[in-house]
C-alpha cells in the first residue's frame, strides 16, 4: 500500500500519523499522570518512594537517542508498548483479586490506560508498515511472567510500570516528533507539538 | 412443541412443589411473558391445593383482559392444572386472568401481564460525541419499536489491520435500554483506532450492527472558551482587543479555529471573525477592527478542533466601546411656546433628541443651551443640562437659542431656533391638513400657499396630554406629506396633529387637526336625562361622554324609546345635538329611553332612563280649571248671598223659639231657689261627700260601660220619646213614686226605665250626691219646670222628707241658691246631655250598699235622683210650652 503511494504522499500519512501518535502519546502521558496518582492514593504508597527498574520493560531513557533511525525508534517503542499491555493486563487482573469490585475507579482508569497503550501499539504498528517495514510478530507472552510476589511488592511493581509508562509516554512524543521532521526516518513535524 | 413439553414438566414439577408447601390460592406459568405478536400464547394455572377435592381445574375458566376464552382453548392437564391456548395474540400488552368457577360464582385466582412484541433491528445511524476528559457518548437509531424489554449494548473496540480487538468486554462496552450511552471519565481513552457496534437484544432475539470506526479528533466537543477581556486601544479609533482563554480539556496538540462574533449593539448587526490557533496556545487575543466610533460592542467567541464537526458553545458574552469622538450630527431641536405669563413674559420649553445618524454620538455627556435676545447677542445666556428638555423663561423679545450635544471628544453642532417676539404675527401658510390610514401608516398630508416653503415642522401629542415635554415632532424636508409607522400611536387615543411650515429661521403658524389612528366603540354611552315632560312630548338632553371614552370622532347620537310593553323607536341626531324632543308619545305611559353614541367603528348605549308621560297638559289642565273655578265662584256668591240673607233664611228654616223664661203660661216661684228642698237634699248630701269630688264620677264612669250604653240607649228613646205628650211626663212621676218605695236593683232600673223617656228635648232631673255641678245645671231649669205637676209633686215630698235637715243646711242651701241663680241666665242645657251620661256614677252602687238604711227616709228622692238624675232642659221646657 505504501508502495502505491506516492511520495508525498507518504510524507503527509506519515505526518498525519505522527500528529496523531503524538496527540495518543500526550494524552497517554496525561492520564498516566492521573492514574499514578489514583494509584499511589488507593495503594497507600508513598509518591515518593523509590522503585528498581521493572524487569521486561525496556528503559526509556537511550544513550543514543538522537542517532537511533525512525524505524529502530518505532521498534523501540512498539515493544515497550507491548510490554506495557502484559504487565497492565496483570495488574489490573491483580487489582481486581485484590479489591474487587471495590475500588472501580481504579480499575476503570487502569482500564483505560490499558485501552490507550493497545491503541497506541496498534497505531505504531501502522507507522511501521508505512516505514515499509512489518511490525514484528507479536508472541502475545511479553515480559516473563514474574515470580510470585507479595502484596507490597506487586504494589511497588505496579508503581514502577506506571512510573516508566509515563516516561515512555514523553518519549514517544519525542520520537514521533522526529519521524515527523522531513528526511528518510525523520520529518519536520508541525510546530504545533514543538512545546512538549 | 418441544418447549411445551418442558413447561409441562417444569409446572407438574412446580405444582407438586406448590402443592406441597405453597399457601397461594393458584399460580400461573409463564409469568409476565413476552411473546412474538401474532404467535400463540400458551398459559398454565395451577389451583392451590386446599381447593380439592371440591374443586379442580375442570371449574377453571380464562379470561383475556375482560373477554371469556372459549372453552375449546382450555385443557385441562390433571386434576389442579389447566392450561389455555391463545392463538394469534397482537395485543401490546394484556392480562390473562385464571378464574375458578363454582357453584356459578367466579373467583379470580392469579392473572399475568403478557406482552407481545418484535424482535430487535439492526442498529443504525451510530453517531458519537467526545467531550474530552469528561465522557463519550454515543447514540443511534434502533429501527422498529420492538414493543418489548430492548437492551442496547455499545461496544468499543479497537480495529487494526489484522481485525477487530475486544480490548475488555466490561470497560469497552454500556449497555441502556435507550438509543443513547455513555463511557464516563476516566473511562474515555483517546484513540484513533476505535469502532462502535451497538448489539440490540430482547427475548426474541437479538441484532448487531457493523463496527462503525470514529476517530475521536472528529468527534471531538470541548468547553467553550472564557473571554478574559475586551479592551480599547487609547488612541486608536474603531479597533478593540478581545482576549480569550482556550480550555484544557482539549485533545492536545491539535490545531482549533476559533470564531469571534461581534455585534453592534447600536444597530444591532453581527460580525464574524476566524482565528486559527493551535492547542498548545493557552490565551489567544484578536483586534476587531473597522468599527464604529463611540459604538458598544457584545462580543463572544467559540472553538473547534480542525478536525472536529462539533463547535463549542458561544461563550459568555462581553460588552465594550469603541473609542468615542465628538458627535457629528447637531440635534433634533423644538420648541413649546406657552403665553401664560402677563407683560409679555413666557415660558419656552425646549425639546430634543439625537439624530440616528451612524457611527452614533456615543456616550452624550450633555447639552448646552444657550440663547439671546435676537437684537441684543451680548445678553447670551447659557444654561448646561444632561436632560433632554428645558423651559426657557423669556421676555416678551424674539430669541435665538442655539443646543449642542457634548462628550467626552467634543460637542455637535448648534442647532438654531428662533422665538418670535410676542408681537409678531406668524404667516398663514398652510392652507389644509388632512390625515389618513393605510394598513401600516399613519399619513399627514397638507396644502401649502407658499411652494417656495420646502421645511415643515410635524408635531402630535394626545388630546388628553398636557405637559409639553411629551411631545412628538419631525422635521419634513422637501414634502407635503409625511408618514408614520402606525405603530408609534396609541390606538383608540385622539391625537393633535400640527403642521408648521419654517421659512428661514423663523417658524409659520401651524395649522392643527385631530386624528385618530385607529377607532373602537365609545367605552361609555351617554346618560340620559328628560326636561319639560308634557303629555305627549319629552325632551330628553345628555351630556358628551368624556374624551377618553370616545375611542374615535362621535358621528351621532341615537336616542332609543319604547313605552312599557310596546315597540321600541328610535331617532338619530347629529354629534354636535346634545338633548331632543320626542313627540307623539302617549299620555300617562312609562317610556324607558337610552341614548347610543356612535363613532365610526360603533356606538355604545347609555344607562335607561324611564319616565312618565304626563296625565294632562297645560291646556286640558286650564279646561278643566275654568269650569271649576267658575263653580267656585258661584258657590262663594252663594254664601255670600246667604251669609247676607242670613236672617231671612233663618226665619225661613229656622224660627225663633220662644223663651220659656219669659212665657207667661206658667208662674215660676220666685222663692223655690230659697225654699227647695231638692237642693237642700243636695247640700245636705254634699256633707258628707263634699262639693269638690265632682271628678269621681269621670272616673266611675268607664267601670258602669253597660250603663252608659244604657243612656246611650236612652238617647234613642229619648228620641223616640220626643213625640210624648204631658202624660209621659206624668208617667216619670209614677215611676218616681214607685222608686222611693223599691229595693236598690229596682230603683236603679226604673231610673233608667226614667231615663229613656227624657231626652234632651224632654225635661228631665239629674241629682246625686257626687254631682254638684251637674246638678246646677240641671237645678235651674228643674226649678222653671214648676208648672209640670209631677215635678213639683216630687219636689214638694222631699221637702218634707228634708225638712229636719234644713236648718243645719241652711248656710250650703244659700250658697246653691246664688249659684242657682247665677246659672238661670242659661236656660238652655242642651250640652247637658253629655253631662247625664256621667250619672251612671261607680260610688252609685256603694252609696246603695253602704247606705240604704241611713238614708231611705232622709232623702228618698235624691237617692233616686242621684242615679236617675233629673234635671230639664230648655227642649222640653219648649215641648212643654208648646203643650
């Protein structure tokens, strides 16, 4: 399909897509925010409170960041995404054994977030076909599953995804600002996300 | 037929159940059912278990809302259970009621609504609405009214490439029973790559529609934004500065268009300005330029994302001004002259108003007036009001005055007047006015001599207005005739309309009419009222009804008549007419008349009046005075003639009768005063009584009514009586005699057996003891009555009888015989009748009880005489000198 278009054309889907991307990755961020703190609040946690990386999320934060090539960046972000949408899956089935039906607030904003990130891997599933590169087979396992934890730990793990989505969520926008500048794996996107 | 078969298992199952621990009367299966219309309904009752074995299910009839079902359609299954067939059943709803008939009576059991009804359509025509962050909503069309329990579930899912994804049935989907749901915050993720399906279910099946994908950037509705200020740039005319707020919960990082509405709330026109902004913008200001000047200005603005279909709200209105400047236009200026004043001094009321004219004047601060005598401008006087009117008062000069309107950039043009002086006299230009309607105008046409006059002055006010101030005027450039929204006059409401033609500076004199835009019936008809009532003819008159009741010109007035119980009549006169003769009407009739005022658009009737025509007029009145007044006259010549002839006549019809006194028929006994025992009697009964209690026979009068009526009686015989001739007198004598002798009773009765044969014509004695003075009266002529024998007789014995008290009675008999003497200058006692009647005396009987046996001897006579008093009249002295 991509190979039908034409150039410019291309130029301009991938513009409109990153725009878009770029409006589902604030908005992720935004309600990652909000829910980070429902999160903190019906947890009993401290907002402050330090928590180790979370095995089978890859970090945000790159060395390389400015040199990495748009595909490799989609790449990057897809499989965060993915991982996102297990561990997410497993929280909120963990929320739901743990409260029940009693805190429905939480679980409909986990919910939420869940729906953003699928949504949001699906949408850089269709930047990557415009790249005119597949996305890569999704096993459907994500990260291993972890060890059985205990109730504080599931809690602090918990944190830490919600903590390192929020994160991705600024880099996605930065990434897809960068697919969106001109240049092969890189256009010039419109200065309307430039403040972010 | 299958599923028959497992109801009959279900209720043999549920009845034993039932049976066994239920205390209902019945049960009915299925309960509240919902069926497909047009299909067949099949029912079970099942009778209660305390029913048998009296009764059972053959005693169990159906019946639809009210409607017996036919027996056909029942059967009955065992011995508590029958069941009912309804075929073709396309009721929306209705009740199926089991009945138990026994011993003829019927006894509802259990009853069940049953509805019928469709099965879902396909929904369609999903549309949604995404306000961000707060929720998403969206709605469609579910086809057919199923009639039925309907439950929509809206499902949200993700479609990609490789299908459709059911992300989480519970959080991506709602379900309602209406064409509407809702994902509430946070519930409301932002994707590109959702869909919405809307599954409709009910119990007889259930419809889905397609995946409809909507992209959230397109659906998209956010708060509208907040105006923080609209500001004037000093110095810079027609512009003003809006600054607005964009809301937050907006989906980020997208470009909005926002519009600016302006409007100019001098001329009440709209102007739309477009502003592309982006998301990330949080304040964004706009200059409205090419405004007018002075002008106030309502502004709000409204936003859209790009790619949204769904505006905001407008948000809350603000108001600012333009820049102001110095009003262009000088003011609309005229005057009220009034000559009240002596020695040519007046008041001058000056009104004004702006003029429309575009851009406006802007906020006026005020006016300056100011003015001088046209001869003399170094007497300028100024006077500085923020009313639009002001009274001048002036002398008797010609004046110029000049108002201009000021603000806060500077003042208009003076506009001029000119006062004429007190003595001018104003042309007379205008020859004719004439005014006239259409369906929307008001139209004042005139005739001017004067072709080179091309500025008129037209002025109007209300008939009833007084104050000056409230007045109307326009100035008419270049025409004769001038027209007016009709909607500017009251209707019903009589207007001054004034034309005034201006030459120069000067102004013509006007020339006035009166109009009325529009007419109704008078609100009140005139009150009737008559003058000179005659016998035949009434003037009726009224008064006008009062100017704020006419609702128009009064044409007429129409005076109706109608005497009681005939035809009503009418007659018609003019306006200016305010009383009428009615002739030919008939004497001595009540007539009821009512006077009607008509304008043009009708006429309204008065209060009736009624009166009555009178008996006679002046002319029947002196025919019959004449024949009167010359009777009268005769009849007083008459008398006259009688009163002069009064003598003759009295000779003629009257004669003279002859004194007894001075007859020489009889001797009277010149010394019977001294020597008559009778008054003797009297005195020596007076001892005891004494002469001064007269007044007791008044009051024992009333007590002895009987016996009055018995002298009543007795005046008739008397009368009768009067025929009698010397041997009745006799006859009183007789029965005298016979008195003395006699008990009381008799005595009493022969005294009036006495009594009724004396009359006032016939001589006769009244005596007793009480009675003094009546006995005078009667003494005297008893004492002429000599020459009646049997008086003297009787007088003679008592005497006698008296003789041992005449010496002690002695000094009293004197003194009666002076009055008795005295009184013999009235012979006549022809009232003495009156007199007599006061005989029948209440001590009378006492007197005979208590001294019957004291007295017998010592004054027989006067006992009887004190009841039958005798005494005698001068009638009968004339009979008996006649005999």
């Amino acid at each position: 399909m991509a190979a039908a278009d034409t150039p410019s054309a291309t130029t301009l889907r991938r513009r409109d897509l990153c725009s878009r991307g770029i409006r589902l990755a604030r908005k992720m961020r935004s309600d990652v925010a909000d829910l980070l703190d429902i999160y903190v609040e019906r947890q009993g946690l401290d907002a402050s409170v330090s928590v180790a990386a979370v095995e089978g999320v890859p970090a945000a934060a790159a060395e390389h960041w400015s040199e990495q090539t748009g595909t490799q960046r989609l790449l990057d972000n897809l499989a965060a995404y993915r991982a996102f949408r297990t561990l997410l899956a497993q929280m909120l089935e963990e929320q739901r054994e743990q409260l029940g039906d009693a805190d429905a607030a939480l679980g409909r904003a986990l919910a939420a977030v869940l729906l953003q990130v699928s949504a949001f891997a699906y949408h850089l599933e269709e930047l990557l076909e415009l790249e005119s590169r597949g996305p890569p087979g999704d096993e459907g396992d994500g990260p291993p599953a972890p060890p059985r934890l205990s109730l504080f730990e599931q809690k602090l793990r918990g944190l830490g995804v919600l903590r390192e989505l929020a994160q991705w969520a600024v880099r996605s926008v930065r990434d897809l600002r960068q697919l969106a500048r001109p240049g092969p794996g890189a256009g010039s996107a419109p200065g309307l996300a430039e403040g972010q | 037929m299958f599923s028959c078969w497992i109801w009959m298992f279900i209720l043999l199952c549920g009845s034993s159940v039932a049976d066994e621990n239920s205390i209902r009367d019945a049960d009915i299966f299925p309960s509240s059912p919902e069926i497909e219309r047009g299909s067949t309904l099949k029912l079970f009752c099942v009778l209660g278990k305390h029913y048998t074995p009296q009764r059972n299910a053959s005693h169990i009839i159906w019946k639809l809302n009210r409607e017996l079902i036919a027996q056909e359609n029942y059967n009955i299954v065992n011995e508590t259970v029958s069941s009912v067939i309804i075929h073709n059943f396309t009721y929306n709803k209705a009740h199926v009621k089991c009945f138990i008939k026994y011993l003829g009576k019927e006894q509802l059991l259990v009853h069940t609504e049953v509805k019928s009804g469709f099965p879902p359509d396909t929904p369609g025509n999903i549309s949604c609405i995404y306000y961000f962050n707060v929720e998403l909503t969206c709605n469609w069309t579910s086809g057919r009214e199923t009639n039925l329990t309907t439950i929509y579930t809206l499902y949200r899912k993700i479609k990609n490439k490789q299908g459709l994804i059911m992300p989480d049935s519970e959080l991506s989907s709602c379900r309602s029973k209406t064409e509407s749901c809702s994902f509430r915050h946070p519930n409301t993720p932002f994707s590109n790559s959702f869909c919405f399906q809307v599954k409709a279910q009910n119990v007889l099946g259930e419809a889905s529609s397609e995946c409809v994908p909507i992209a959230m950037e397109n659906i998209e509705k956010f708060e509208p934004p907040e105006i923080l200020s609209i500001k004037k740039v000093a110095g810079i005319k027609q512009l003003l500065t809006v600054t607005w707020k964009i809301p937050e919960d907006i989906i980020p990082a997208q470009y909005l268009n926002c519009q600016v509405r302006y409007r100019n709330l001098y001329s009440n026109s709209s102007e739309i300005d477009t502003v592309a902004v982006t998301s990330e913008e949080k304040v964004v200001s706009l200059n409205l330029t090419g405004l007018w000047d002075s002008t106030e200005y309502s502004v709000d603005v409204r936003c859209i994302g790009v790619e949204s279909k769904f505006w905001s709200e407008w948000s809350r209105e603000k108001t600012a001004s333009t820049e102001e400047k110095a009003p262009s236009e000088k003011v609309d200026l005229w005057r009220i002259i009034e000559f009240s004043h002596p020695a040519g001094n007046r008041s001058v009321h000056l009104i004004w108003k702006l003029l429309s004219n575009i851009p406006p004047p802007g906020r006026i601060l005020g006016y300056k007036i100011q003015y001088f005598p046209e001869n003399n401008a170094a007497l300028q006087m100024t006077n500085i009001t923020a009313n639009k009117k002001i009274v001048l008062p002036l002398n008797e000069e010609a004046y110029i005055i000049s108002v201009t309107a000021y603000n806060s950039a500077g003042s208009s043009p003076a506009a001029i007047l000119r006062i004429p002086s007190t003595d001018e006299k104003p042309p007379e230009i205008i020859e004719t006015v004439r005014t006239y309607t259409t369906n929307e105008e008001m139209i004042v046409e005139w005739i001017s001599s004067e072709p080179e006059v091309t500025e008129y002055v037209v002025e109007w006010y209300e008939e009833l207005e007084t104050d000056p101030f409230i007045r109307s005027w326009q100035y008419i450039s270049n025409s004769t005739k001038w027209k007016a929204n009709k909607k500017i006059f009251k209707p019903f409401v009589c207007y001054n309309m004034s034309v005034y033609p201006l030459y120069g500076n000067k102004v013509a004199a006007p020339y006035s009419i009166q109009a009325y835009v529009q007419e109704k019936e008078p609100s009140e008809g005139p009150v009737a009222d008559t003058d000179v009532l005659g016998k035949n003819e009434v003037v009726i008159k009224w008064e006008e009804i009062s100017k704020d009741k006419r609702n128009g010109f009064i044409t007429n007035y129409t005076i109706f008549y109608k005497p009681e119980g005939g035809k009503e009549l009418n007659e018609m006169v003019n306006s200016d007419v305010l009383h009428h003769r009615l002739t030919s009407l008939q004497a001595n009739t009540q007539y009821t008349v009512h006077i009607m005022a008509s304008n043009r658009a009708g006429g309204t009737s008065g209060e009736p009046k009624t009166f009555k025509t009178l008996k006679f007029n002046k002319e029947d009145i002196i025919f019959i005075a004449i024949p009167v007044g010359l009777s009268m006259f005769f009849l007083l010549g008459l008398w006259i003639t009688c009163i002069l002839k009064k003598h003759t006549f009295k000779k003629v019809c009257w004669p003279d009768i002859p004194n007894p006194a001075g007859s020489v028929a009889v001797e009277w006994p010149l010394d019977a005063p001294m020597n008559n025992s009778f008054l003797k009697g009297v005195t020596y009964e007076d001892k005891t009584v004494g002469l001064e209690d007269v007044s007791v026979l008044e009051d024992c009068f009333p007590e002895e009514d009987h016996e009055g009526l018995l002298l009543m009686n007795c005046e008739k015989h008397v009368s009768e009586c009067t025929d009698s001739n010397v041997n009745g007198v006799q006859n009183i004598s007789e029965h005298k005699i016979t008195l003395l002798n006699g008990n009381k009773k008799i005595l009493y009765n022969e005294e009036h057996e006495v009594a009724k044969c004396l009359s006032p014509s016939m001589p006769y004695v009244i005596t007793g003891e009480d009675f003094r003075s009546q006995m005078h009266s009667a003494l005297i002529p008893a004492k002429k009555i000599q020459p009646i024998e049997m008086l003297e007789d009787d007088l003679r014995e008592t005497q006698q009888i008296s003789v041992k008290n005449e010496k002690s009675d002695n000094e009293e008999a004197l003194k009666l015989e002076d009055f008795s003497e005295k009184t013999l200058f009235n012979p006549y006692l022809r009232n003495s009748v009156k007199t007599r009647e006061f005989l029948i005396s209440e001590n009378l009987p006492e007197h005979s009880k208590n001294e019957p046996k004291k007295q017998p001897t010592v004054l027989p006579a006067f006992q009887q005489n004190a009841v039958g008093q005798s005494y005698i009249t001068l009638d009968i002295v004339g009979l008996a000198t006649a005999h």
